[in-house]
C-alpha cells in the first residue's frame, strides 16, 4: 500500500463520516506487517469533536458497523488496486480495535487451556469474520491446535480442536 491509498482511505473515511453528520479527523498511521509482508494502514477517527453517542453509533452492536466500514474501505481499495494484496486498512475509534483485541486473546488463550485439557473440541460463539480471523491468527502459532470456521453468516463460529483430530463429514 502507498502513501496515495492511505490518502484516498482517508479521505473516503472522512466524507462517509461527514454523509453521517459528524466532523471528525482521521489519523494515519502506517505499520508494517513483516510476517505478512503487507502494509496495515491505521485509519484512527478522533474522538473529540465527537458525542459519546456517535461514537456508540460507529461502533455498532458489537462492533459491525465500524466492522462494516472497514470492509468497506478494504474492498474499495483492492477494486481500485488491480495488483496483489498489498495492504489492508484497520479503522478504529475510542482504542476499540486495542481493547477488543486485548479481549479476544484472552478469549483464544481460555480456549486454547479448555482444547488442550479435555481433547476435545470447542465451538466458540459467533464472532464477526475479522475476529473469526484474528483468532485464527492467534492460534496459528500453536503447533498443537488447529481451527476451523463451520456454518454460514451471520452464525458462522470458528471451532478450535486438537491438531490430528480431523473431522469426517458426511461419511
């Protein structure tokens, strides 16, 4: 991702937010994803022109409307970037992003203990796609443990179960 992206999501940003009534600035900030070989582009909205409820409002019912405009935002940017996957953006207002990460590793550590005591798997509740796929992230580095995402949207749950426990469907 360059510095021209970043710019445009931040601009897109700041126009849905004003077609929403609100006057905020967004912040960029560029974090590079070595392992990734990607660009996360951080596209924070400050708070402080804000009510609290407009920031309610852009969170959403846990989290899918702010989820929802950060699809949106990554789908415009891979439309109009014909090459590979480049980057990504990751919008956030209020430290939701850093506090709901905070919660979902601690989610996928309980987890994780629960799989690896009892041997079995463990279908967690429905998460959105982004947590569904942090989580995945986040266990990925346990040689241990593989995850799997069953059914469809808008319950569709990630399964954590003990690697080599591989499920027969449909047999």
């Amino acid at each position: 991702m360059d510095e021209a992206q970043m710019q445009r999501g931040q601009q897109w940003l700041t126009e849905l937010l004003e077609l929403m009534g609100m006057r905020a600035a967004v912040e960029i900030t560029k974090v590079e994803q070595e392992a990734e070989g990607t660009i996360c582009c951080w596209l924070t909205i400050d708070q402080n022109n804000l009510t609290p409820e407009q920031i309610t409002l852009i969170i959403g019912n846990q989290g899918e409307t702010i989820d929802s405009i950060q699809y949106l935002a990554n789908a415009l940017l891979h439309i109009q970037d014909k090459t590979e996957k480049s980057g990504y953006f990751m919008i956030d207002i209020h430290n939701y992003r850093v506090q709901r990460q905070t919660e979902l590793l601690a989610l996928a550590e309980t987890v994780a203990q629960a799989v690896r005591e009892t041997g079995q798997e463990v279908e967690m509740k429905p998460l959105s796609s982004v947590e569904r796929r942090q989580i995945h992230s986040i266990l990925s580095q346990s040689a241990d443990l593989t995850t799997e995402s069953r059914g469809n949207e808008p319950n569709r749950r990630l399964v954590v179960r003990p690697r080599g426990k591989e499920v027969f469907e449909n047999i």
